[in-house]
C-alpha cells in the first residue's frame, strides 16, 4: 500500500493521541516517521554486499547527472533528507553512510581513520558505477570528500564543500576553543550534553517533534564510547588539506552559515585562497547544520552552482 506524502507532524500527533507517551513506542513510531520523510524526498532504501557487510543508502532515480551526498560526524545519510527535497527532481541522487555511521557496522576494533573512510567511500561508489559525478559532503563528509577529490579527480565534475572540515579557521570556532581545553562538545553522554550540541549546531534550532528528539538524544548517549573511539581515530588522522588543495582542479562550491560554532566561516577564506576555481555562498543567520536548518536556501544555491557550471560547459543550462 503507498503511503500518501503527507506531514510528519500530523503523523506523529495522530501517532501519540493513540499510543500516548509509552516509550516503546518511540522507535517504532520514528521509524514511521523517517518512512514518511525519505518518501516524501523520493529517495528509496537500497543496500549493496561489500566485504560481507551489508551497506544501506538512499538513492532518488534521475534522466540527469548523479549527486552523491556524504553527511557529518555522528550523523547519518538521513540528515540530508529535507535538501534533497528541495532539489531538481532531474538529478539522480545518492546518499551514503560513512564508515561507522548510520546503519554500517560499528565494531570498535575497526579503523575509522580518514583514509580509511575515503578508501570505504570509494568501494562503494566505484559499486554504484561512480565514474562521473558531483560530490558534495558536510563537515566530515566534506573533509573525506575532499581527500576523495584528490585521489580521483577524473571521477568528478565538481565539488561541494559544506561547511567542510579540513583547513584550521583564521577565526577559532567555539569547538576549536573548546577542544583546547580538552573538553569535545561533539560527544553527548547526558541530555544536558544533547541539548549543548544542539545550540552548537544550530543558529535557530528547527523544531524537533516527540519522539524524534529522544531516539536521536537516547542513541547518542548510547554511542558515547564508540563515537569517542572513532573521534579519536579521526582527530590522529587530521590533515590540513592545504597542502593539496591547489591540486584539485574541478570547480568546487563553498557552503557556510555565517553563525557556524563549529567551523567558523573565516574557513571559507582559507579555501578560496588555494582552491584554483571556487564559487562561494554564505547563508545568513545560519549555524553547522545548514542543510536541516535551512535546506531550501542550500539546496537553491547549490543548484545555482551546477547551473552555472552546464552554463559554463555547455554555453546553456541543461539539467539532461
């Protein structure tokens, strides 16, 4: 039977005036409501066998080019999903989880350092027939995103960099303070340190229904030593991607909120400064989280970006 597309809020209030507040429920009735969501972004649940995992991603059908889009640290191929509705329906659209997130295994004796996330990243798409194609991440999906763009530069027409980890801001943000003095807001062991990582993220934090913010606080607190273990391995594996960053070639997009505490805007500069062919937007009034917090502004502007590159190819916009 299919499902109307129809508001995850009424959902959720029909949902409560017949269940109530029994927590039993809440999973269950989150993962109705994540239902609804991917099918309201036309994106349908695929998986593919890799090395005897199981890898799960969402994967919106498209007569055009194909977008891959790679989410933050301790988020998930979901974060993106209120973007991807905002987005030209021409374009194919693929939405993967990193190493160790989402519905991937998270065993703590693996590695989840940055090469071997990009290497994981790279199985997959080459699986998915990525021989050609627009990569995008956000924050940690932008950092590996941009390691991948190095390594492969023949497989990508562009390059978006979303609010993207990888260079150290002229402008320290409020993690980077924060993680001197050896204290990392980015792992949440109580509510109290949920509801710290939400002001953080976000500038205006949108409006998160029952029981959408308790399964999302419960499985954080739960994760707290894997995430830390796989934090560890990242942070050991940082690299300032400097370095390589006059080496990619491609046209690369830069995205930020003006008000991110995580990774200040004053990154953008740092970009542009080694990037040969950057373009550049920057929301208003906007944290880290800026493709939940604003999704129709980000994908408005991102799609300008791939607009004007058809321009720039084909001396007209064609989206197919």
């Amino acid at each position: 039977m299919n499902i109307k597309p129809i508001k995850v809020g009424a959902v959720l209030l029909s949902a409560i005036s017949v269940l109530g507040g029994c927590g039993r429920f809440e999973g269950k009735l989150f993962n109705f409501a994540l239902s609804i969501e991917r099918q309201r972004s036309n994106l349908t649940l695929k998986t593919l066998r890799i090395d005897q995992q199981n890898i799960a991603y969402l994967e919106r059908e498209g007569r055009g080019e194909t977008i891959v889009l790679l989410h933050g640290f301790a988020a998930n191929k979901d974060t993106w999903l209120r973007f991807v509705r905002y987005f030209p329906r021409q374009y194919r659209v693929l939405v993967i989880d990193l190493a160790g997130h989402g519905d991937r295994n998270q065993e703590m004796a693996f590695s989840f350092d940055l090469g071997h996330m990009e290497a994981d990243f790279s199985r997959i798409i080459d699986r998915l027939g990525g021989d050609h194609f627009h990569l995008a991440g956000n924050s940690l999906g932008g950092y590996v995103a941009t390691f991948f763009a190095r390594e492969n530069p023949h497989k990508l027409i562009t390059l978006g960099l979303f609010a993207s980890a990888g260079v150290w801001s002229p402008k320290p943000s409020d993690l980077q303070l924060a993680l001197e003095k050896e204290s990392n807001p980015l792992l949440v062991d109580s509510p109290q340190g949920f509801d710290q990582l939400m002001d953080l993220v976000f500038y205006e934090k949108p409006w998160t229904p029952w029981p959408v913010r308790s399964v999302l606080e419960r499985e954080l607190i739960k994760k707290y030593d894997f995430y830390k273990k796989m934090w560890d391995d990242i942070w050991r594996s940082r690299k300032d991607v400097t370095a390589f960053l006059p080496e990619i070639k491609i046209p690369v997009f830069l995205l930020w909120g003006d008000k991110d505490r995580i990774l200040d805007v004053s990154s953008v500069a740092v970009y542009q400064k080694y990037l040969p062919d950057v373009q550049t937007r920057i929301i208003k009034e906007c944290g880290h989280g800026l493709i939940i917090e604003k999704p129709e502004e980000a994908a408005e502007a991102y799609t300008k970006f791939l607009l004007s590159i058809e321009t720039r190819k084909y001396g007209s916009q064609k989206l197919f």
